[in-house]
C-alpha cells in the first residue's frame, strides 16, 4: 500500500515543539480529512484546541506502507510516526 507522509509540526503550551508525521492512503487528498485525522492524534496527547492548516502540515512525500502502518490505517483510518515532543 503507497501512503501519502504529511510533516506536521505543532507548538505546546509549554513551549515545546510537536513534531510527528500523519500517514493516510495516498488516495486522501482532502487536506481538511488529514487535518481532522492530526487533531483527533493530539486529542490523545492531551493537546487540545489547536488548529492544524497547511501551516502546521504538509504534504511531504509518498513511501510504501509496513505491516504496523497499514494495521493502523485499517484501524483508525491513519497512523501517527512521533518524532518529537510528543510524550
């Protein structure tokens, strides 16, 4: 499965940067689907109320899925790679 990588970058109230990478099926184009998918993510993380637009997220590139990837997406409808600050 080809999935499409937005690189997503949010700012924490306690000042930190959230760095992490929303992966959909490269067929989701809509920018507002990925946004909703990146807002559900940070409800988890209990970073809540901030807006995610072509600011905070972008596409960056398409790759090939692996098994855990696609589990997710079947799962969820995406997957979350964490890259920084997001504990």
């Amino acid at each position: 499965m080809e999935i499409s990588v937005w690189d997503t970058y949010v700012q924490r109230t306690d000042g930190r940067r959230m760095h992490f990478d929303i992966l959909v099926p490269s067929d989701v184009k809509d920018e507002r689907t990925v946004f909703g998918f990146g807002k559900e993510y940070l409800k988890t993380k209990s970073v809540e109320n901030r807006e995610l637009s072509t600011k905070e997220c972008r596409f960056c590139h398409i790759e090939q899925a692996s098994e855990e990837m696609m589990a997710a997406i079947r799962k969820n409808g995406y997957a979350i790679i964490e890259m920084e600050n997001c504990d």
